[in-house]
C-alpha cells in the first residue's frame, strides 16, 4: 500500500489517480487500509455481518478528529446467540459517537452477507474497500482475508445506495439500551448455545427508515407447482400480498412490487407497499404454511389486473423485449438472471429501468 499525503486543493486529484488495488492481511491488513480511508473522509460507512468490541474500540484510535458522520450496517438474527455481541459492539460504538459528538445510525439488513467499507469527504467519495473481512479484530488483522480498494466515483454510489436501500431497519439508541436491559435482566451473558428465546429485532419501535427513492420488487404469487388460477383477478383497489416472513427483506413503505403467478410467470399488477392508513404493516395467516405472512398493498395496475389471464404478459417475455430495447440495462442489479427465483426467493430487487418499463407496459402507455 502506498500512503498518500496531500493538501486539500490537491485532494480530488489524489482519489481520481488511485487503482485498484488487491488487499490482504499479510505485511499490510486490512486495518491499516481502513485507517487511510477513514483518515482521508468525513464521513464514513461500515458494513458487517458481524463485529466485535475490541474492533469498535480500535476504531475510535483511527478515526480522524474531523469525523461527522458514522454509518453501521449490520445483521440482528433473531434467536441467534451473536445478538448479545452485537450488542455489546453497537454499545461501544454509540459510547465513541457520544465521545465524539459526530452523527451515528445503526442499519439493519439480516440478508445482509457482504463487507464494504466506504469513506467520503463532504460529497466526493475517498473510496471503498470490498472485501471478504468483517469488522473484528481477527478479520481485520489475523485472518486469511482478501479484498479490493476502488475509486470510480459512479460505481461507489451505486453501492452505497443499495447497502442503504437493503437496511430498511433503524436502530435508534433507546431500542439499543432495551435490548442491553433484557441481557442484563436475564443474565445469560455467557450463553454458548446456537440459539436463544429472544428476537431483538422485534423491540425496534420504528423499524422503516427513508430510502434512496422508490425500490422495484418482482413477486411471485401462488404456490409451485400451482400456479394463480385465472379465477383469481387482481381489480380491488386493495390486496393482501404474502412473504414466507413477518418483515420482508429489504421492502419497504411505498416500494414498487410486480407481481407474477408462479410455473405461468404471467403478469397480475403492480402494487405499491402501503396499507389504508399509509403505513407498511405485516400480518400472520398460521393456516398457510408456505406463505403465513402478509402486507396490504395498494393496486396501481387495478385494469390490467381485472384482466390479467387474456394480457398473456409474462416476465420472461418483458425480460427479452427490456434487453432488445435498453442493452446497456439489466433486469435485476447482477444482471437479466432470474436467478434467485430458481432458489424460491420469494422477492428480489430489480432494476428501476426494468421497474419503470413494466409500470409503461402494463399501463399501455407503450
């Protein structure tokens, strides 16, 4: 690694020059390239499955007095025994905000697998490091880890809106001192099972936060091998739209889902996630073991829906025409496979290109 000192008018320059480069933990770590990125921004953004106490306290001898604002993304499993180190960790982080007097959110993606580490000064991004390496000390230092630096402007901020727009949980510092207190109270600090009988998750009051602009979802509806039979039409203004669990991942309020019949894959409508009193609240349904979960979700497709079965629209078909007419699009974020229906998701994210030309399609504005 090659450190860089530079005067602030010299500083756009500096980042612009850098490549790629391959990180390790050998002569250099993992730790010494999060100190230049930290040490060079204002504000910063870690994103982790997991962490440790002894790696937050070694951040706050890294972090560069000038530090505003300070972004975690992390996981909070229910019933997994690492939610009493994750609180332990968050705990020493809010204590270095505190100290430090800078801006602190705590986000919440439990699909979360993926570990970035962003630094930005005022609008202009230092970098970011994508790695194999959690934010503890062993993955930071001792670990055979391995990672790259990169600094195409464009390509971070892509990154970094998806890693905020999958953290749809905020986790603000009263839900953390009640889970603190629920440890405390039940002294099983030093549990070593897998699992335990506690979901801190479900003790976050206000779990939706504001997103990068609208998020486009494709949904499958039905049960493989049945399909959505063409007696069951979607013209309501209101349906109710089921998940495999009580809080989709990644869906938020106002988010865009396109549904589809399962085995067909023909279009039914496009809902928006809101219920009447404009809230994303989720319901249980126990006599379905498939789908015991769902959402009211607002119709904006409510024509197309009424006639769904004679539309004969399918994905695959829109998948094909999208990629003719728009080559330089994808149809979902890694690309136009569908791959993660063929592993029964039971949503995935798609493109806002694809998102909007699906809302164009089946509204017969083209």
């Amino acid at each position: 690694m090659v450190w860089v000192e530079a005067e602030e008018e010299n500083f756009n320059l500096v980042v612009e020059s850098m490549a790629m480069r391959i990180i390790e933990n050998k002569e250099e770590n993992h730790l010494d390239e999060v100190k230049w990125l930290f040490g060079e921004s204002n504000k910063i953004v870690i994103v982790s499955p997991f962490l440790s106490k002894d790696a937050i306290q070694e951040l706050g001898k890294i972090l560069p007095a000038k530090i505003s604002d300070v972004t975690m993304v992390t996981t909070l499993k229910p019933f997994d025994v690492d939610q009493f180190n994750k609180v332990k960790a968050l705990m020493e982080l809010n204590m270095l905000k505190k100290l430090r007097g800078c801006n602190l959110s705590i986000r919440i993606d439990n699909d979360l697998h993926g570990k970035v580490y962003i630094g930005r000064k005022d609008n202009q991004y230092v970098g970011c490091i994508i790695t194999s390496a959690n934010f503890t000390h062993k993955g930071m230092k001792q670990n055979h880890e391995w990672g790259v630096f990169v600094d195409n402007q464009d390509k971070i901020r892509q990154i970094h809106e998806q890693i905020l727009g999958d953290a749809t949980i905020e986790l603000a510092e009263k839900d953390l001192m009640k889970m603190k207190q629920w440890i405390e109270d039940n002294q099983i600090e030093d549990v070593k099972s897998p699992t335990v009988d506690v979901s801190f998750i479900d003790m976050i009051e206000m779990p939706i936060v504001t997103k990068f602009g609208l998020t486009y979802w494709l949904k499958p509806l039905g049960k493989s091998p049945d399909p959505v039979p063409p007696t069951r039409l979607f013209g309501d203004e209101m349906h109710q739209i089921t998940f495999s669990t009580k809080k989709p991942s990644g869906i938020a309020k106002g988010d865009i889902l396109i549904a589809y019949s399962v085995v067909t894959q023909q279009l039914l409508s496009v809902f928006e996630a809101t219920d009447r009193r404009g809230r994303l609240t989720s319901f249980s349904n126990p006599s379905d073991n498939q789908w015991p979960n769902y959402i009211w979700c607002k119709n904006l497709t409510p024509k197309y829906g009424s006639q769904w079965p004679q539309k004969n629209t399918t994905l695959i078909d829109l998948r094909t025409e999208f990629a003719k007419l728009y080559p330089r699009c994808t149809v979902v974020p890694s690309g136009n496979k569908l791959n993660g229906m063929q592993w029964g998701a039971d949503h995935i994210r798609a493109t806002k290109e694809f998102g909007e030309f699906v809302m164009r399609r089946m509204t017969g504005e083209i």
